[in-house]
C-alpha cells in the first residue's frame, strides 16, 4: 500500500490500464470470468469505455448467481462510468441495455413497485423512443408490471397494450411473448378472463425452453412460469379443475427445474393460490410455508406478505381462528406498508372470512366494504362476483331484509355469468338456492342450481361441487315429499 500510493496518480492509471488489457487478452473468449477485476482496473486506469463493458458483464455474473444486490452496485458503477463517454447513440444504447437490467434487479432487491424500480424502466423506455430501437421494448413490460402490482390496472393496459403494437412492428418472438403474457395478466386482473385466456396461451406457445432458460436470470422472471400460474387460475374460475391443477403443476416444475430462487417462490406462491381457491388448506399451507421460506432467505417481501396471508386462511380453516386472523392482518399490513394495491380484493375477503368463521360479523363486513373500495378504484374485477356472494353471506347472518341478500346474490351470478366464470356463478348460485330453500321457494332453488350443477362433470368434485351436489340432493328429496335431511 505504501509502495502503491507513492507512484503518481498518471502513473497508476497506466499501470491499472496496462494490468487490465494484459488480463483481457490473457483470458480471451473467457474474459467474462474476471469482469469484476477487469473493470477495477479499467475504471482506475480512466477507461470508461472498457470499465462500464466489465461491469455489465460482471452485474450479469452476479445475476447468474441470483446475487442482486450485488448487480444493481455494479449496474449503477457501469451507468455512472458510461456518463464519463461523448454523448452518442452507442453510448444510449449501452445506457439502455443496463437501466433494463438494473430495473430487474432493483425488482428482485427493492420489489415490484419501489421508485427505483420505475426511474430505472422510465429511463430505459425514455432511451427506447429516443433511439427509436423497437428491439428494446422490455422496459415497456417492466413499467407495466410496476403499474400492475400498484393497483394501477388500467394504465397497466395502456402499456401492455402498447407493447403489443409497437412488437407487431419488430416482429420478435421474444417480444412478442412478453407482450402477449403482460397483456394477459392485466386483462385477468380486470376480469376479462377469456380473451385473458387467449394472450397467455400465445405467450405459452412463442416459449422456448432452451433459448428463454436464461431470462430469469436476466430479467428477474419468467414469462412462461407465470402464464401456466394465471392459465391455472383461469381454467380454476372456468369450470375446469382438473386442468387447472395440472397448469399448475406445469407451471410448478417448470420453475423448479429453472432453478431460479425469486422465480421458484413466485410459483409456490401462485400454487398456494390456486389450492386456497380449490378449498384444500392443508396443501395451501405447505406451498404457501416452502415460498415463504425462500421469500425471507432472498428478501422478497412482497411475496412473503402474500405467502403470510395464505398461512393465516389455512389456519382458519383448520380452526386455529386466533393465530390465523392475527396472520391475515399482520401480513395484509405488511403487504399494503409497500405499497401494493393488486389483489388486495381477494386479500380483504380472505380476513372477512376469516372473521365470519370466529363469528366477529361487524368486522367481516367491514372487511368486504374495504375490499369492494379497493375494488371500485382500481378497477380490478377478477374476485368482484365472490366478494358480491361474500357480502350477501354476512348480510344474511345479520339483521338483513331477506330482499338485501338476494340482491347481493342475484348481482354475484349476474357478474359471474358476464365474465364465465362457472365456478364463482356455482358457488353464488348455491348460496341464492340456500336461501330460496329457507324460504321455502324449493322448487325454484332446485331448478336453478340443477341447472348450473349439470355444467360440471364427474371429474370437479371440488369442494365447491360437493357443496353444491349435497344442497341439490336435499332439495330434491325435500321436492319429492320425503324427510328433507337436515
């Protein structure tokens, strides 16, 4: 050290300049591996040029190690050193190429929706339009899924939408993959299900396993993971539960075989999901537990306040009322302290059922009034014909005119039928025929669940279906004239 800081500062960046271009030829093809030391050499040595090439290269080894954090110092190093270069249209495009993958970074550090996350894409889409590089779009699907996850559903459209466009015109299968399957999402968020249904297959259909293996390493995702999670979902409210078991198994292994950290707890959580919509608490735990586990080793608190909320629903439906609604709240809190408004529909509902089951009516009610808010102002529809059927549920366990239930359930299959979702119309109508039942009006209650009932084959014996068949035996021995059971 003392030899080192007697040679002159012009000194020393020539030998840091000379070391560097030693070890560059030396290494070759193989230069890659000690990206980290080159560009401290080529960054003392006074060449931006080489440094800001090293640091990408080494922010890209970082990311191959699922080392994030480490990226985005890196990341940032090479943007500060590119800004020492003339102002050219190869320096922007260099800028361009790093805020994209700083803004993937800053997603796996930071989540989906911290402001650094958006300067970073903004700044990438700014330098997009400038060099007018359609081939650089991506940026476009990270702002849309900052927009997405902040409850801004229909400017997350906007951008999906135009994504799509502006691919027609490079024609990139990648592109086109990631637009199809950003575009599917918003539209799942927003309750249009089937043409939802119809982007994510195509996304699915342009995935290449071989050629997209190495995005989530890049990219902090996988599209193909999540368009199989939200096929899963869809099939789910559809009416097909068997194929929406096996999408989400698809979607499960595929994850698992990509052995990427943040993407393998992403598909655990959206696994956990689609088990709590099917009812099955003890398998909604044990997925929910293995990717909250990984979200608290990675730190992905966004997905760790998901995984919380899944927890606290299985705890409650196995009875363990206190623990599981304190978990509802305490991850509900977390997940709203970071600023994420998509889901929180579902969410909501989630902790009014949970108090509905521990008979704390006033605040289930006041739950599904939160939820319906949410509901209201950011435009997401996707759960709105079960939180309608949830309210007139709670409704009725209260003192409500028999007239203000009905109104709640009529509106729930009403929206289920719009949007096809078979199984949200089966539970809402199940819940309308309970009430007819009661009110003696079995001939009609009969009529109209035996009617949506027969859409189900033998193979979606769900809880859901079971549900709905047990009611619609009852009515129809009680129709018969026989003891009607009890």
């Amino acid at each position: 050290d003392v030899a080192y800081r007697r040679i002159s500062a012009a000194r020393r960046a020539r030998l840091h300049r000379r070391i560097g271009e030693r070890a560059e030829a030396a290494f070759g093809a193989r230069a890659a591996e000690i990206a980290t030391e080159l560009a401290l050499h080529f960054e003392a040595g006074r060449d931006p040029d080489r440094a800001a090439r090293h640091l990408e290269m080494a922010a890209a080894n970082a990311l191959r190690r699922s080392a994030a954090a480490e990226a985005v110092g890196l990341l940032r190093q090479g943007i500060d050193q590119l800004s020492l270069l003339p102002d050219t249209q190869e320096r922007r495009r260099r800028e361009l190429s790093m805020q994209s993958t700083l803004g993937a970074a800053l997603t796996l550090t930071e989540g989906y929706i911290a402001a650094a996350v958006e300067r970073a894409y903004a700044r990438a889409w700014e330098l997009c339009q400038e060099s007018e590089d359609l081939s650089q779009l991506l940026p476009v699907a990270g702002l849309c899924r900052h927009a997405v996850v902040k409850g801004e559903h229909r400017k997350g459209k906007e951008l999906a939408e135009r994504m799509l466009r502006l691919t027609e015109v490079v024609q990139d299968r990648r592109l086109f993959m990631y637009a199809h399957g950003m575009l599917g999402y918003v539209l799942f968020w927003c309750g249009d299900f089937a043409e939802a249904r119809d982007h994510l297959q195509q996304s699915r259909d342009l995935y290449d396993f071989e050629q997209d293996r190495f995005l989530p390493f890049v990219y902090g995702d996988d599209s193909n993971v999540a368009a199989l999670a939200f096929l899963a979902f869809i099939a789910w409210l559809e009416g097909h539960p068997e194929e929406s078991l096996a999408l989400s198994r698809e979607s499960l292994a595929l994850a698992r075989r990509l052995d990427h950290p943040p993407v393998l707890t992403l598909a655990l959580m959206f696994a956990a999901q689609l088990r709590r919509l099917r009812g099955e608490a003890e398998a909604t735990e044990e997925l929910a537990v293995e990717s909250l586990a990984l979200a608290d080793a990675h730190g992905l608190s966004l997905f760790a306040a998901v995984d919380g909320m899944l927890c606290g629903w299985a705890q409650v439906e196995q009875g363990r009322f206190d623990a599981g609604i304190a978990g509802l709240h305490r991850s509900l809190d977390a997940y709203r302290a970071i600023g994420a408004d998509s889901g929180l529909p579902q969410y909501f509902a989630l902790l009014a059922e949970g108090y509905a089951r521990a008979g704390q009516r006033a605040e289930a009610l006041e739950a599904v009034r939160q939820a319906l808010e949410v509901m209201e102002r950011t435009d997401e529809r996707w759960w709105e014909a079960d939180l309608h059927r949830l309210h007139g549920e709670l409704l009725r366990a209260s003192p409500s005119s028999d007239a203000d239930v009905e109104a709640c359930f009529q509106r729930a299959i009403g929206v289920a039928r719009e949007r096809r979702a078979r199984t949200l119309e089966l539970r809402a109508t199940t819940s309308l025929a309970r009430l007819w039942r009661d009110q003696g009006r079995t001939a009609e209650a009969r009529h109209i669940l035996a009617s949506i009932c027969g859409a189900f084959g033998a193979g979606s014996r769900t809880r859901d279906v079971e549900d709905a068949v047990a009611l619609l035996a009852q009515l129809s021995t009680a129709a018969s004239g026989a003891p009607e059971a009890s």
